[in-house]
C-alpha cells in the first residue's frame, strides 16, 4: 500500500492542549506537560501529532476565538517552547500538524478591537462583517441566521461616542467575530500565517470549519429551496487553491480540513488536487454500529475519494462529539449535533468492545487514521460533570438544550489512584474538569503491560499497521460475509473481519490470527469482535474495489 506522501497513510493522534498533561500544576494542561509525555506517544507508534489551538485567546471557546494567530498563550507556555516541541516530536519520527482558525477571531484581536475603537467607517470594519440593524431604530439583526452552537449570529456594537451602533456577524460564539473573506487583506493575513507556522517546521495544518468562510455578502435568509448563504459556498474553493499554492512552496506540508458536509461529492470538492491534501471523515464518524451502514459510508468515502485521487481519513472521536465508547454503547450508536442524547442510558461495556472492534476496523481501512486523546486509553464521555462547572459555550448558547462539549474533554488519567491521575504534578490546583474516580483503572500506567487492555491494543494495532505493507493507503476488497459482518483484504494477504451482529459467526475467511479486539470462540468470531488476520492469498497488486 502507498505510505507516501505521509498524510496518505499517517496514524494522526489529535492533542488537546488543555486537557493533555500539565507541567505547572495550574490544573490547564500545557506545552510542557505535552513534551513530558510525548514518550506516551512514540511508544503508541502514531506518525503524526495535530494540536487543537494553543494560540494567546481569552478561551470563550477554549482557544478557538484566537487573538494572535503567530504566538502562544501564557496559560499553555511559549512560542520557543513550541518550537522544542517541533523539535522534539521530529527527533522520535512524530510529524506535527497546527490549528488554523480562519473563520473568526477572538473579539480581543487587535483588528476587531480596531474595528469597534474606530467607529462606524474604520476600515478595520471591512474585515468583518458590520452591517446595520433592520428596523427604523436599527433594532433588528441583520439576518435571523442560526449560529452553529445555536442562537443569533449578530451582536451590537456601541459607537465610540455611547450611541447603539451597527451589528456585526459570529457564526459561533459572540465573542467570535466572522473575517470577511471577500477582503484581500483577510486573504494575505492567512497565508502569511501558513507561512509562519510552515516556517517552523510544522508538518500540517487543520483547517478549522473549512467550509463557512465565504458568505453571501446579500444576506439572504435560510431557505430549503435557496443556496446556503455561508455553508459551503463556491467561493471557499478559490482561497484553498491560494493556500495549496504555499503549502507547495514547501516539502510534504498537508493541509487538512474540517469540513462538516454531508454531500460526499461537494466533500470531494475540497480535496481537488490543487486543493487540500485531506479532509476529516464525519460520514464515518456519524455513522451507526451496523454492518451495512458502515460497508456503505466506507463504500461511499472510498468512491467519492478515487476520482480526486485523496486519501480517505477514518475518525471515530474528536473533542466535540459525544466519545464514541459512549455512542457505541447506547441503543442508538449515531452520532448527530441535534440529537446529543446526554443521560441516555449507556452499557459501557458493551461499547468498549465495539470500540476495540472499531479501532481494529478504522486502522486497518485505506488512508489515515485519526485517535483523539484518550480514546487509546478507552475513556468515555463525562455526563456528570455539575452544569455550574461547564465551560463550554455550546451549553449556553443553545438555550441550555445541547449539553455542550466538555464531557470529551476532561484532562486524561497518566497513574495512580486519585484523580488528578498524574495529570498535573503533586500539590497542583485541580484539573479544569473534574475526573471520574474510576478512571484509575484506565490511566496509561494501570494499562500498560495488561495485554487485555485498550491501550495495548492500540500499540499493538499501530506497530502491526506500520510493519504491514499492506496498510496505510491503497484499495480494499470486500470478501462475501454473512450478514451483519464486515470482511475485507487489503491485498498481500491482509484481511480484516469484524462480526456486528448478535451473534457469534464462524469465520468468513481463515489464516493466521495477527491480531484481535477480543476473546475469540472456538473459531467462531464473537458478536462485536475484530480480528486480523494473514491469508493465504497471495501477494498480487491491488484489486477493484468493489467485492462480491
Ligand atoms: O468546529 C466546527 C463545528 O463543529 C461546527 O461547524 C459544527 O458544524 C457545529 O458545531 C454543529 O452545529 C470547530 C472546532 O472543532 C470547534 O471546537 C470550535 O468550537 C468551532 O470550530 C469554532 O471554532
Ligand atoms: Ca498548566
């Protein structure tokens, strides 16, 4: 299988700064909590680190409302301590992949406080969106767009001299004032900042909500029958070419992005060959524990994909869904934004075998495979964590009605017995989220060397993946399988089977075990159960993709 260029078949492990490691006992995770632990991540085998945004910011999104896109936070550490990073996760073979956030800023920085200093006619204004209120008085919002964490999309201004001014446009939080991406300056600012980061050795860059940027600058409402007036608009494909063009005057620099789209050819779109290298899968990630809706989004991805000629990308968990051990051990496994299902009753056992199963499936799929922090340590969503304590916006900005984010987000279990699990060193302050006591049977210490536990599976999984020439990108060719299991090759004699139905099957095709996500059964395949194996085919260049 094609292993070049890296982003093609990379094992990426998603880092969230807060929550990773703190080394200065302020209970935030940080840089150098990052570099204490980064033998956790050479030992896990993954070829690549993306780090969610570590830029200065007042956190009203937990840093994705960035006020300096070219420096870091003091809460995190600084920027000389990034780039030992760099340097550091180089030296063991891990690549390094930055957070770029161009759809809004922090309303602190300097070109929004410019704006809101400058008054009406600043010509800072035209690198947002201000427009004037509807309504005699101005009154009325501009538009009445629903923003993505729910709620309005427009704030009002107060001039200089007291009076109410115009309204300006924040697709997520207020304090997340939209660029206006018909400006050139907007456009210079962001490839001069791909540069920076391209400068000091990053590898990568993800795209943050890839596809909002380009609005309709009219301001119609939403109307099922009517173009979307910021989702997806054609425009958005012209600023990715500009930014493929600098990531090429670089070598092996990826560009990856966050594009929530459900229409998997307009999805394609974005990864034309002058366009971005790779887009995160949430087809897959939304999709049911179920045979055949699986076989279909791998089905649609994998089609969707040939003709662009990009690598598909399998994402199971990020840090702003529901974790996927939760999802899979619900009675509806899917997983949407409108329907969070928080308190829905959850057999946590029954989803961690699905999600051993699951890793097994999505690591040994053509293309790279994404794990999001703790996902390798088999943690669940925090669902009790008191409301008063919450600090995500998308609580409040729902009205109260989506749970918010933070249940995926509570710093991780290192060792020991207590929380916070040597998450921030003796006599800290306690960790930002509070940790489940339990966690003390899933912290990397208590796991590593029980070859029965997530973690070891997930080193075994990625060490047999990178020594496989077969895995990482290339083709797949469905076996026939009863119903409700899952059978492929991926050629030179690799095969994956995993068994969704309630029962035990025997197994559609034979050969050496190299790996599985759980106890087999007297050479039946257990219901939820993944496995591995060496076949007898032979060693024969890719076939089609389409099997029996
Ligand atoms: O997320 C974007 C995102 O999740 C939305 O576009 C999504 O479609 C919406 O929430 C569903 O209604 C990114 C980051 O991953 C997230 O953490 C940030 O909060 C967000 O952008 C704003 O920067
Ligand atoms: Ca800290």
């Amino acid at each position: 299988a094609d292993r070049s260029p890296w982003w093609r078949g990379a094992v990426i492990y998603q880092v969230y700064p807060r929550s990773f490691a703190d080394g200065n006992g302020d209970g935030i995770g940080d840089i150098a909590g990052i570099r204490s632990r980064l033998n956790h991540l050479s030992a896990l085998g993954v070829d690549a680190i993306w780090f969610s945004p570590w830029y200065p910011s007042p956190m009203a999104d937990a840093g994705y409302d960035v006020s300096d896109y070219r420096d870091i936070d003091p809460v995190f550490g600084t920027l000389a301590e990034v780039e030992a990073l760099i340097a550091e996760a180089h030296t063991l073979g891990i690549r390094t992949i930055v957070d770029v956030v161009p759809n809004h800023c922090s309303d602190a920085h300097p070109w929004f406080q410019a704006a809101l200093a400058g008054g009406p006619g600043a010509p800072e204004r035209d690198l947002f969106w201000f427009r004037p209120g509807r309504g005699p008085n101005g009154d009325e919002r501009p538009t009445d767009w629903i923003g993505e964490f729910g709620g309005e999309t427009w704030t009002r201004t107060t001039n200089p001299d007291g009076t109410p001014g115009d309204w300006y446009l924040h697709l997520f939080a207020p304090q997340q004032p939209d660029f206006n991406w018909d400006h050139p300056r907007v456009r210079e600012e962001f490839e001069d900042i791909l540069r920076f980061w391209f400068d000091r050795g990053v590898d990568g860059i993800r795209i943050d909500s890839a596809g909002l940027l380009v609005k309709d600058g009219t301001l119609p409402e939403v109307r099922e029958d009517q173009p979307h007036p910021f989702h997806d608009l054609d425009g958005v494909h012209d600023i990715y070419r500009g930014w493929r063009r600098v990531a090429d005057e670089y070598a092996d620099r990826a560009l990856i992005g966050e594009v929530w789209l459900p229409d998997r050819q307009r999805f394609a779109n974005y990864l034309r060959p002058d366009e971005l290298h790779a887009a995160f899968n949430f087809d897959f990630l939304g999709c049911a524990w179920d045979a055949a809706a699986l076989r279909e989004s791998i089905d649609g991805t994998l089609s969707a994909h040939a003709p662009v000629d990009a690598p598909a990308t399998w994402v199971l968990s990020n840090h702003d869904v529901t974790r996927h051990i939760t999802r899979y051990g619900r009675a509806d496994t899917r997983f949407s934004f409108a329907a969070k299902r928080e308190g829905t009753p959850t057999d946590l056992e029954l989803g961690t075998r699905r999600a051993r199963a699951a890793a097994l499936l999505s690591l040994s799929l053509p293309g790279a495979a994404y794990v999001y922090q703790g996902e390798e340590l088999g943690l669940y969503e925090v669902e009790d964590i008191p409301y008063a304590m919450r600090q995500d916006p998308m609580w409040e900005r729902s009205g109260r009605i989506d749970p918010g984010r933070d249940g995926c987000r509570v710093p991780l279990p290192w060792a020991g017995d207590e929380p916070p699990f040597e998450f921030s060193p003796e006599g800290a302050a306690a960790p930002w989220l509070p940790q489940p006591a339990d966690w003390k049977e899933r912290t990397a210490s208590a796991q590593t060397g029980d070859s029965a536990s997530m973690l070891e599976l997930y080193r075994a999984a990625i060490q047999a993946r990178k020594a496989d020439p077969a895995l990482g990108d290339g083709e797949l060719t469905w076996l026939p399988a009863p119903d409700g299991v899952l059978a492929f090759s991926r050629g030179g004699g690799f095969t994956c089977l995993v068994n969704l139905s309630p029962a035990p099957v025997p197994m559609p095709a034979q050969g050496e075990l190299l790996l599985a996500s759980g106890p087999l059964d007297d050479g039946l395949l257990p219901s939820d159960t993944a496995v591995w194996l060496r076949t007898a085919e032979s060693t024969d260049g890719p076939r089609a993709a389409d099997g029996p």
